[in-house]
C-alpha cells in the first residue's frame, strides 16, 4: 500500500480518481484489496499507474 501511495504522489492522483478507474466500487474494497495482496488488483492498479 505504502508503494502505492508514494507513486500516486509523485503522478498527483488522488485515491478516490484510482478507484473510479478500477474495477472497484468503493475506496474501502480496493484498500481491501490491496492489503490482503490480492495478485488480480495489484497488476490492474500498476496497469492504471503506468499508463498515466
């Protein structure tokens, strides 16, 4: 999570614009997501960062 934090402040994301752009519905599931290291969610959100 921390990786993912440092890279949406260096691209000037804010985590609310990360989760309209995911799968995701809610700003909680994705946090979810990502802390339990779910494979799936972490290479579409590394996806989504590397094409901005």
């Amino acid at each position: 999570m921390s990786e993912i934090k440092k890279i949406l402040i260096d691209k000037n994301i804010t985590f609310t614009k990360l989760v309209a752009l995911s799968k995701f519905k809610s700003a909680w599931g994705l946090r979810k997501a990502i802390n339990r290291g779910n494979l799936k969610t972490l290479s579409e959100i590394r996806l989504i960062l590397n094409a901005m």
